[in-house]
C-alpha cells in the first residue's frame, strides 16, 4: 500500500476544488457566485496594519460568560445537542469549519435557526502555526466565504483548532476585517473523553466572569450529557451564560499598566533604609465603627458569595488581595471594587516578609502593586499587609520605602482560614474581640466556614450598633 503526501498548498487547493464541486452540485444554485476561486492565484502580501484584538476572556465585572463550541459533529450529536441547549435555555457560539459547513449546510442553518451564533473554525482545522501568512489567510477566507454563502452570515470572529494564535494568525484576521480571534478562559480538555460529570465540575471549578468555555463537538459525545451540568454551575453562583458576541459587546477595554494613574506610586527603593512607617492595628473612632477587611484570594464562587453577603446587608470592606491570584483572574478583582469595596495590597507571592531578603521584598510588593492596579484599572488603596500578620521593624522599613507606609494589621481573628474552625467558632470569637475602632481579619479561601460565618457575625453586630467603614475612611488613603 503507498500512501501519498501532500504539501499544504496542494491540500489547501485540493479542499477549495472539493468546495467548488460541493457548491456546484446544487447547494447555492446556478446564479450565484462560486467563492473567489479565481483570486486564489493572486499573491498575498503580509498585512502591515495592526493585528486584530485577541481575546481569551472578556474584561467585565459583570456575572457573565460564554459557552462556545469548536467543530461539527455528526446529524444526530448535532440534534441532541440542540435540544440540550434549548432545554436549558442557553445561547451558544458555534466554531464551525468552512469544509464541514460546505458538506453540511442545512445543519449550520439549524444552529441558526436555534437562535445561536456562528463564527469561523478556519477551512480545515489545520495546525495554523506550521502555515505561512498566506495559507493562513486563504484558511480564514475560504472559511468565511462558505459560511456566509450557506448561512447568510460573515464570521466576525476566529478561532484556531487549539485556540492559540499567533502574530500571522492575528494579522491575517485584520488583514480580512474580523473583529478578534479567540482563544479560551475555560477548557475541560474534553477531548480526553471525560465523563459529563467530569466535564461539568471542571467548568464549576473555573468558571469566572467574563470566562469562555471551549467545548468540541466532534471528539467527545460526552459533551450533550456535560450541559446539564455547566448549566447548573453557572445559575447556582447566579451567573449568565450569553453568546460570545453579547459578551464582548458589553465588556470594557483594559488600558496598558502605564496609561492608569497611580501605577508607580510603588517602586523599589533600597536606598532608603530608615524609611518611617506606622502598623494600624485598630483606628480612632467616638462611635460604633468597625472595619471588615478580608484578605487572600478564592475562587469566583467563594468570592461571589462573599460579594453577594456584603451587598445583603449593605457593608464595604477592604480586601487584601493576593495578586498571583488576581492575575490569573483580574475580571474578578475588578468586580469587588465596581460593587464599592476597596483594594488594598497584600503580596504577589503570599510569603512571610521576615525571610525575604530587601529587593525580594520590595519586588513582590512593586509587583503586586501593578498587578492590583491593572487589574481594577485604578491605583490600590495605598495600605500593606504582611501575609500571617509576621512582620518586624527591618521588613516595615523596607516595605515603607516602596511607599507602603501604612502597614495594616488588626486586633481581631479568628483563624477562620483552618478548617477546624466552624462557623460558630469564627462568629463567637468576632463578638467576643470586637470594640468601636477594631479592624476585623477574615479570609476570602476555598472550603473554610467563613462563607457560613459572613452573615451571622454582620447580622449580630449590626444589631448590638456597630457600622461598618472602609479603612481608607479612618485611616487615610
């Protein structure tokens, strides 16, 4: 037996061949045009403009993300899939191939008709990044002009197979008027035929705002049963699956680090050894004002209800957040700041200050300072602290000199973070520390009872009189 190879570009004119003769057996008609077939001679030249947006989450604090599909799978997957997503009233974005689309038009059609979005999976599926910027280009076009002539509809949108993309990838979208390509926030790599269930807790372990779920419709049948589950995930943290269109619609734009004001007014300083700082561990007050800060970092889940608590009963916290959490998931910092809490600065790497040498220190703080900053897309509460509360008087110079002065502390805990602690623990030791001007210490952490705790402790000392303030409005900014 031979096998024969074909380079790229006999594979890219065999598929176009293959189009035209689809196309020309009666799909479109006599009167209508048969793609660009005749361009496909003329030179491309590498577009100079700039590159399209590329886009693997969407920036919003909203409670909002996009289920999205890759592939075409076969007539009855296709179906049940349909009359999945209908059952659980979700939109979707469908990655289609150009090839597939051509070979089954009444399918794309029906996708539409369910009142879902189509967008452009490229022609073949191709490993885009061993192609040159012209196959590239001809992948995309011939994409999109098979979807539009089937569907009525031109993609404004790319993904690749993967969903990386590269500089050409992304010049040649330009370069053809798309909006952006697309890569993902959220991949349960169903592909590796994971169970529904499987598939299902992967999304509820990493859904976020303004995430994009990937999912492949011809690779793993598991993905219909999987909906069910995604569905469930998202309505229990209150959150709103939308087509991918609507979600980057509505989304804002991030302005790079340096075009946001504030962003150095952290910097390394290690000259600067006498630096004066002061430790707050509680605040000056003549009535029943207290401070919730809540430090640490979690996930959409945890944080949510956290958000949703406070918003309950009407309190503003500061939240210490641990940047190399917020960097994986700015979206969601940016919500605790939209929803009228504050930010404040407590480390990128979350590691004790005292066995840090001076430029290690002030590294992690600058560090974490521009990644809060970016973040929220506003300068952090200019307020420092130390992970474990473990500081002494060299680690508060060198902090200081970064222009953290204001070290925050606090003379209530409860080590809510050991899961020993029930809730019941965590509220009695709250009321039994608690005085006019304290600064409460709570954790925002994964499987803790603080979540439990939250409502009780606000609830009973909102009802003995205390108010709660941010610590920037006792403390100075």
């Amino acid at each position: 037996m031979f096998r024969i190879k074909y380079d790229i570009n006999t594979y890219l004119r065999m598929s176009i061949l293959l189009i035209c003769f689809i196309l020309l057996s009666g799909c479109l008609g006599n009167d209508q045009p048969i793609l660009s077939e005749i361009d496909q001679e003329k030179e491309i030249i590498r577009y100079e403009g700039e590159m399209s947006r590329a886009v693997s989450y969407v920036y919003t604090g909203d409670k909002k993300l996009s289920l999205t599909f890759n592939g075409l799978a076969d007539d009855e997957t296709m179906a049940k899939l349909l009359d999945e997503l209908d059952k659980y009233q979700l939109k979707a974005t469908f990655f289609l191939p150009g090839m597939r689309v051509a070979e089954e038009p009444d399918l794309a059609r029906e996708i539409l008709n369910r009142g879902h979005h189509i967008e452009n999976n490229t022609l073949n599926q191709l490993d885009m990044s061993e192609l040159t910027y012209e196959q590239i280009y001809r992948e995309i076009q011939l994409s999109n002009e098979v979807i539009e002539k089937e569907t009525g509809v031109l993609p404004r949108y790319i993904r690749t197979r993967s969903g990386d993309f590269t500089e050409n990838i992304r010049l040649a979208a330009a370069h053809l008027g798309m909006d952006a390509v697309i890569g993902y926030t959220i991949n349960p790599r169903d592909s590796d035929m994971q169970s529904a269930e499987e598939i299902g807790a992967y999304v509820e372990r990493f859904i976020s705002r303004g995430g994009i779920i990937t999912l492949h419709t011809n690779l793993n049948p598991e993905i219909v049963g999987s909906i069910q589950y995604i569905a469930k995930a998202a309505s229990d943290i209150g959150y709103t699956i939308v087509p991918l269109h609507d979600l980057i619609e509505s989304g804002g734009e991030r302005k790079p680090l340096e075009q946001i004001e504030g962003y150095d007014a952290a910097k390394i300083d290690l000259e600067n050894t006498t630096a004066e700082y002061e430790l707050i561990y509680t605040f000056n007050t003549d009535e029943k004002k207290i401070a919730l800060t809540l430090d640490d970092w979690a996930s959409d889940q945890t944080i949510t209800e956290v958000l949703d608590i406070l918003a309950q009963y009407d309190v503003k916290a500061t939240f210490f957040l641990r940047a190399r959490g917020v960097e994986d998931n700015p979206n969601l910092a940016r919500a605790i700041v939209e929803e009228g809490h504050e930010v404040a600065n407590h480390s990128y790497n979350h590691e004790v200050v005292t066995t840090l040498t001076p430029q290690e220190l002030q590294e992690d703080i600058v560090k974490a300072h521009q990644v809060l900053t970016e973040a929220t897309q506003e300068q952090p509460i200019m307020l420092y602290r130390p992970p474990t509360g473990v500081i002494d008087d060299q680690s508060a110079k060198v902090i200081a000199a970064t222009g953290y002065s204001l070290i925050a502390m606090y003379d209530v805990t409860t080590l809510d973070w050991d899961i020993r602690n029930s809730a019941e623990d965590i509220v009695q030791t709250i009321m039994d520390r608690t005085q006019q001007g304290s600064i409460i210490l709570l954790h925002i952490l994964d499987n803790t009872n603080t979540v439990e705790a939250l409502p009780q402790a606000i609830s009973q000392l909102q009802n003995e009189g205390f108010s709660f303030v941010k610590l920037s409005e006792v403390i100075g900014k």
